[in-house]
C-alpha cells in the first residue's frame, strides 16, 4: 500500500500533553488506504534525531482533502485537515478530532494569527491595574522538570504548586522550603535560620531554629500586636502582671491569716481540751448535786411535816394557856389556840384546895387531840 505524506507541521514552542515537548519531536499526518480500500487518515510523532515515528491518533475524513486546504492553528494549538467543503479539526492537547463543515460561498479558509498568547498575556484586572496571565498551567524547565503548576486541591480550590522542595535567593539561601523530620513529618521553613511550623496530632507548631538546629526565641518587635482572638497578648499579659501581683499580695495576707488562725486553732483545741475535761466534772458535779437536792428536797418534805407538827404544838400550847385551873375546888376549862394557820382546840381539868396550914395545893390535867399536860403545884 502506497503510503503518501500530504503535510508536515512546524515545531511546537507550547507545551502540548499529547506527545514530548522537546523540539527534536515533530507532528506529521499520513493519508493511506487500509487492506478494504477505506481512505485513512493518521497523525504522528516523529523524532527528527532517530527519525523514529510514532502514530498518535488514526481517523477518517469525511472530506477531500489537499495540501493547500490544510493548515495549523498554532495559537489554539489546532491542526486543520481541510477539504472542499470541511476539514478535520485535530486537537493538539487533547489528542482527539472533531469535524467542522465550511460556510457555503467559496470563501479562503486560514488559520487565526498568534501572538504568544498562549505562553504569556498582559490583561487587565478587576482593579483597573494590568497583570500577566500565563496560558498553561504548567512551567518547566529545558529539562521538563515543573518549576510552577496550577491544581485543585482535596476541597475543589485552585492552588498554585512549586516543583522543587526549596525556594532560594540570587544568593542560593533558602527562602522557603519544606523538609521531612525524623518522625516523618513534613515541616516548613522559612528563611535559611529556619522559622518552622507543621502539623502533629491536630495541633499547628510553630518554634525557630539557629544554623545548628538548635530552639531560639521568636521576639514580637515592639509596635507589633500579637494577637489570639483578636485579643492583644501583651495587654492581657499586663493585666496578668498586675493580678499576679495583687494575688501575690493576697497570699500573703492569707498566709499570715492562716498563721493566725492556726494558732487561734490550737489554742481552741486547748480550750476545747479544757472545757472537756471541765464539762466532765460539771456533769460529775451536777449529778452529785442533783442527789444532794433530791435528799435537800427530801429534808425540806420532812422539815416542812416537822414545822407543821411544830405549829400544830404551837398552837395546843396557846389553847391549853387559854383557861385558869388553879382556883380552889375542881375547875374544868375549853381553849383554843391559833398558830400558823393551825387551828387547836384544848380541854383542860384542875383541883385546888387550901390546906389548914395556910398552905395550898393544885392539880391540873389538860389536853388536845394530839398533846397532853398534867401538872402539879404547891403554894407556902
């Protein structure tokens, strides 16, 4: 099968994805026909060094097609396999074709002018300022190797990603880079004596090392604001200060206060010790006291029954005062008498006699309910 080569393509200055960006590649379409007659259609990779051909995408056209009516699209990166009345689009970057059909009319189809565009752009942004866009999302190096690169990350937001581990200075000190600890953590480092911060169990660290690795401090200069929460930690460490201070006051005074109170404790304890031992004797005493007053009370009952006896004897004796038997012959006489509210009544008897020398004699008996007298008198 006779094999025809209708169009070679220019070397490629972009970055396209379907085959080797070194310019040593070329893009080249070959038309032939299979085994069943079909016209085909094939484009390849060629290596201008080795002359080695690659094909990259087989296809067929629905259209004739000339060396003339073809072209390439180098701003959109597009190869145009044209005819009469269409051509086959193929896409550099994505390895795919799609058809077009040409307006009616006789028109001169051309590819669209490029102005490098595609690499590098000025635009003007929202800002009204003018700003640089590039057109791939990819830059390399003359080795291939991505120097930037655009990617959306995990949560669907585009970052911006740096191929090598170490952004340096014209110096070759390191600005930023990234290193892997000996706990297989990634950390961050800023500058060539590293301000340094990763991520371990949930928590963002951040410390700084000298040149030797070893922890130093990170000073806040002074008309800087180091905030928590919008909170400035200087003031609220003023304020620490100045309650750390009044506490350490209040300790103090609370120390001497519990100096004092410890020893108003043990003399407390003491007392307590004391009224202890004192209650114990009180309660000895009060029980002693309490038998005494129970035989007090029992000696006031008797007293009383006694006093009662004594006023009752009171009054007999008034009562039985109360009448004369001493008169010559028999007497008989009724008293009575009153003591204490005690009522007696008294009866009494007597016999009297004048003897015939002058003398006299006298027997007297008197009595109550509960007394009796019985006397006898002479008189010379």
């Amino acid at each position: 099968m006779k094999t025809i080569l209708i169009n070679l393509a220019i070397l490629f200055t972009f970055i396209p994805s379907a085959f080797s960006q070194t310019t040593s590649n070329m893009l080249m379409v070959k038309s032939y026909r299979d085994s069943n007659g079909v016209q085909k259609y094939s484009m390849n990779q060629v290596d201008i060094n080795t002359g080695t051909v690659t094909q990259l995408l087989e296809f067929e056209s629905p259209y004739a097609t000339c060396a003339g009516c073809s072209f390439f699209d180098g701003y959109n990166g597009q190869y145009f396999l044209g005819g009469a009345t269409g051509a086959v689009i193929y896409d550099v970057g994505t390895n795919t074709i799609k058809n077009i059909v040409y307006p009616s009319g006789g028109f001169l189809f051309a590819p669209s002018l490029w102005n490098g565009d595609e690499v590098i752009s000025t635009s003007t942004a929202s800002n009204g300022e003018t700003a640089v866009q590039f057109g791939q999302d990819t830059i390399t190096n003359s080795d291939g190797v991505t120097l930037i690169s655009t990617a959306t990350n995990t949560e669907g937001t585009l970052v911006t990603q740096i191929g090598s581990n170490e952004l340096v200075n014209a110096s070759g000190d390191a600005m930023i880079s990234t290193q892997i600890n000996e706990d297989g953590v990634e950390e961050i480092h800023i500058g060539e004596n590293s301000l340094i911060t990763m991520e371990s169990g949930g928590v963002q660290q951040l410390w700084a090392e000298d040149a030797s690795g070893n922890a130093i401090d990170i000073n806040i200069k002074q008309g800087t604001n180091l905030l928590i929460n919008g909170s400035n930690i200087a003031t609220g460490i003023s304020t620490n200060t100045a309650n750390i201070a009044t506490n350490t006051g209040n300790i103090a005074t609370n120390t001497a206060n519990i100096a004092t109170n410890t020893g108003n404790i043990a003399t407390n304890t003491a007392n307590i010790a004391t009224n202890t031992a004192n209650i114990a004797t009180n309660t000895g005493n009060i029980a002693t006291n309490t038998a005494n007053i129970a035989n007090l009370n029992n000696r006031v009952d008797n007293l009383y029954s006694e006093m009662n006896n004594y006023s009752q004897g009171i009054a007999d004796a008034i009562a039985m005062s109360q009448f004369d038997l001493s008169q010559p012959g028999f007497n008989i006489g009724v008293g009575v008498g009153r003591f204490q509210n005690e009522t007696r009544p008294a009866i009494g008897f007597g016999y009297g006699k004048v003897l015939s020398n002058g003398k006299s004699i006298n027997l007297r008996f008197s009595t109550t309910s509960d007394n009796q007298g019985l006397g006898f008198s002479m008189n010379f």
